[in-house]
C-alpha cells in the first residue's frame, strides 16, 4: 500500500471536502485527467433543509477540520472544500476564514468553491453576472452579495427556491434556470450549487448565449487542479478551454496594474515578471508593499495587449494560486506612470483645504470613497483604512473594493497628511485673572509632552493627581484627542499652568488640569466651559 501511495499521483491528487447530501461524484470526476486522482470525503449528517442554516452547519470549522484530516493521508497537493453555500454564507471574510481552516488542519493548498467562482470571474474579466441557483432567496442574496465584495456585480438572477433533494433536478431544468437568470448586461452565468447536473449542458449554454457559463463543480476543479498543476478537462468550454469575455475590446494596448501578494521568499518576484513575459506583457513600473511577516504585495504597472483576465490566468497559473484576493488585475490611469513620491508632491501643492486634502489622499492611494467615520472600521477589514483626521476635518476612513490596503499605503496615508497639515491655526483665548493679570489659551499641537508631564507632576505632588505617571504616548493622546480638540493656558511667561483635553463630542467628559497654585483663578469653570459641557475632573 505505501508503494501505492508514492507513485505518479501523489501531488497532483486533489482531496476533496463535499457536504453529506453531495450526489455528483461522477460529474466532479469528469473535469479530471489522468493521472489525477480525487480523494474525496463527507461532512456528517445533519437533519435540515437546504437553507443558510445548513450551509452554516456543514462549513462550522471543526466540521471542515475533522473532513480535511480525512483525506491527507494519500497526499493531495490541495484540498477542495466543495460546496458553494457552505463557502459563501459567511461572506467574503468567512470565506477567507474556510480556507484557513483547510490549511490549519493539514491541507498544503486550499481551495473553496465560491473562491474559486471569484477567481474564474477574475481569469475570465467578469464584472457583470447573471445567477441560476437552486436556492431560496435569501441564500441567492448572500452569493450576490459575496460577489459583490469580490468586484462582481449581479445584473440578473433567477432561483428555483428548493429546501432538498436538489440532486434531483435535471439538466432541462439547469437549462431553464439559465436561460431566466440571463440577462443581456451580464458578461457570464454562474450555476451555483455542486449538486446540480451541469457538465452536459455547459457547452451548448454558452454557444446559445455567447457567453461563459460557470457552474459550481466546473469552478472547483478547474482551480484545484490548477493549484496542483493540472489542466481540467472540458471541452468547449470557455473557462477550461481559455476563452475571454469583452468581445476583443481589450485588444489594444493597454496599461494595467497588477497587484500580487507573494511569499516573502528568494525566488518569489522572478516568478512573477517571468509570468507576466508568458502573457506578453511589459513591465513599466513595480514597487514592493509591506504586508506581513510571510508575505509582501508587489504591485506593478504593465503595459501590453493581453486584457485583465488573461494576466490574471497567466500569473495565477506560474503562482498556483487559489487565493481569489491573491491576484488582482485593473486598468490604470496613465498619471499612475508617474512615480509615487512625485504624485504626492503635486497632490499635496494642490491642497488648498482641508476637502482638497481627503481629494488628495483618495487619488493618491486609488481608493473608491473617502468619508467621515462614524466608527472605527472593523480592524479585519483589509478594505477599509482609517486615517487620522487633516486640520478642520473629522477622522476619516477610505475604501476600496478592488484591493486591500496595505502596510505601505498606511504609511504613505500618514506621511501626506502630515506633509499637507502646514502650521496649526492657532485660536487663541484670554481669561482676566483676579489680580489683573491675563492668561492665554491656545489649541495644543501634540509638541508639549514634556510641559504637560510638569504639570501632571505638579498635580501629583500636590496629593490630587493621579497614582501612576502616564507614558508619553498617554500624554500624546491628552494633546492630540482623536475627533477632539485640547486646550492649554499659559502664563504671560509662557508657563503652562492649565489644560483641558475632550475626545468626541458623544465621548467622555473632557479631562481638566489646573496646576495647584491657580485654581484660585476659576480657571478650571472656565477650561471646562470652553471644551464642551462635562464634568471637571482636575489632576486626573
């Protein structure tokens, strides 16, 4: 048996993770040459209709785990977790999460169906999709809005809203179901669900329609036989057999930027340009992103014939890459040629205001929408950045759908609103004291760390402040509230004697200092008042 076990198929053997009720087995071996082989196996039984609440048992990570486990022994080189519902009913951060999971438990590869409809999109250009599914309505929302996060939008849809048995349905019906879900903006058809018949009908779909038609068990094969270097097998269709959507528009030349998250590793990037000489295409620029302690994203600037589907093909197939996020591939506007340290410059000249400084930065880092946060984005989310907010203007987050932020562009995010702050404007107070005498009462601009930690300390010998010495980052944060503003007093001389501190207006009440020789002066009322209403908590 472990002679068995050695011979040709070992590495190019997919396992595969099915759901319990999976009835298609010969129909996901047809898309498999020889000599590769499928080690497939069963999530447990469960007695519930075919909703979201099943997909959500069948894809629960200890489930997942236990099945990968199962077939690692033969020695795939991927494991498929095939069911569409199961990989997109957590959306599009639960999907990433699933093949985590395939990965933990053993898996050297790992590939899911509806990642891998995100990355047959990708290959094939589509932007626009119609939708066939067996599903109920709400399960058909979640695909739809799974490949919406995914840059894929859904311009028709037509479900058959089953609860079970969907292996029962027959090729005429998929057809049917085909032929209603299309609709003449989108660029293809996808058939979701693995326990559909679709093999036969693939072909002539797409000869009808003029189109690709993807289904569920297509999609799976031809990205795990793909990671394991295989070709799939599928005659006359247009994902396994190369073809492109646009009609040949894209035929000109054309600028593209090419962003690839690869293995911090010797290697990696020659990997890389030689996959984008097979697509024919020139490279004109590259810079190289931080992102982890593993990985980096090279982004690159390439010029060329071949469209944003076929360098996505060409590059996922010399990486054997499964990861949908892992390869992203968009048309570039020709002023990206210029180099980035000069694109800040010129953006951060034209910055006139605090609007034409948020402007800047969502041209400098290609981002769809810049807006004021109302909360804190989710720190998960690698599409959503949060940066501190320019002079007059409330934090900030940009997002982009097409591609994580990285490490790089936050620093970049960082380095131009400081480069476009220029000097604070300086509002300036003056409160009459009982002797005559006038202080003055400035915003703080995060320099005065050392002055406030004198006055702090002056609290603290004074028996009213606080137990602990705060660090300097905790003094940072007194000068520097995010979403609020800080006030100081002075003395004529220029000696710090008060300070009042207030993050957002729905935040906690504002923090009040006043040194102990001039609280005589009503000089924390008065902090208090022009800060914003709360209650004075003096020393603390």
């Amino acid at each position: 048996m472990g002679e068995l076990l050695s011979g040709s198929t070992v590495g190019t053997g997919v396992g595969v993770v099915v759901p319990y009720d999976f009835a298609q087995d010969r129909e996901m071996w047809r898309w498999v040459p020889a000599p590769a082989s499928l080690y497939v196996t069963r999530t447990p039984f469960v007695a519930t209709p075919a909703d979201a609440g099943q997909a959500m048992l069948v894809s629960e990570p200890d489930t997942v785990a236990r099945a990968v486990q199962e077939v690692l022994l033969p020695g795939p080189g991927v494991v498929a977790y095939s069911c569409t519902s199961g990989s997109f009913v957590g959306g599009a951060a639960g999907e990433r999460a699933l093949r985590e999971v395939v990965r933990a438990a053993g898996a050297p590869r790992a590939v899911t169906t509806a990642g891998a409809v995100a990355a047959a999109c990708a290959a094939l250009g589509v932007e626009r999709i119609a939708l066939a599914t067996p599903y109920v309505e709400d399960l058909t929302d979640r695909l739809q809005g799974f490949l919406a996060a995914h840059g894929v939008r859904t311009v028709g849809r037509h479900g058959l809203g089953l609860l079970g048995r969907i292996w029962d349905t027959s090729p005429a019906e998929v057809i049917g179901a085909v032929r209603a879900a299309d609709h003449p903006d989108a660029q293809a058809v996808f058939v979701s669900c693995t326990n559909l018949p679709t093999y036969d009908v693939i072909a002539g779909l797409e000869a009808e329609l003029g189109k690709p038609v993807l289904t569920a068990n297509q999609v799976t094969m031809w990205a795990a036989l793909d990671a394991v270097g295989v070709a799939a097998v599928g005659p006359g269709q247009a994902l396994i057999e190369g073809a492109r959507t646009g009609g040949g528009r894209e035929a000109r030349p054309t600028l593209h930027k090419v962003r690839v998250r690869l293995p911090d590793e010797s290697g990696a990037l020659a990997r890389l340009t030689a996959a984008v000489a097979d697509a024919g295409g020139n490279i004109l620029a590259l810079s190289v992103h931080g992102q982890d302690s593993r990985s980096v994203v090279d982004e690159m600037l390439v010029g060329g014939t071949a469209p944003a589907g076929e360098l996505s093909r060409v590059i996922r197939r010399r990486l054997r890459s499964t990861d949908p996020d892992a390869v992203q591939v968009v048309v570039a506007d020709p002023h990206e040629l210029v180099d980035v340290p000069t694109r800040a410059l010129d953006l951060a000249a034209g910055a006139a205001a605090p609007q034409d400084v948020l402007h800047g930065l969502r041209d400098l880092l290609h981002a769809d929408a810049v807006a004021p946060a109302d909360a804190d984005p989710d720190p998960d989310d690698g599409h959503a950045l949060a940066v501190p907010a320019p002079p007059g203007a409330p934090p900030v987050v940009l997002r982009r759908e097409w591609a994580p932020f990285t490490l790089t562009e936050r620093a970049r995010a960082e380095a131009f609103l400081r480069a476009t702050a220029g000097p604070p404007q300086r509002e300036v107070h003056h409160l009459m004291r009982q002797d005559g005498s006038t202080l003055v009462a400035g915003p703080a601009t995060g320099d005065e760390i050392v002055e406030l930690a004198a006055l702090l300390a002056a609290c603290r010998a004074d028996g009213s402040g606080p137990a602990t010495e705060p660090s300097a980052a905790g003094l940072y944060v007194l000068l520097r509230p995010r979403g609020g503003t800080c006030l100081l007093a002075r003395t004529p001389g220029g000696t710090l004697v008060g300070a009042a501190s207030r993050g957002r207006p729905d935040g906690p009440a504002p923090t009040i200092l006043v040194h102990p020789d001039h609280r005589d002066d009503r000089l924390t009322g008065w902090l208090r008042d022009t800060v914003g209403a709360g209650r004075a908590a003096e020393c603390s």
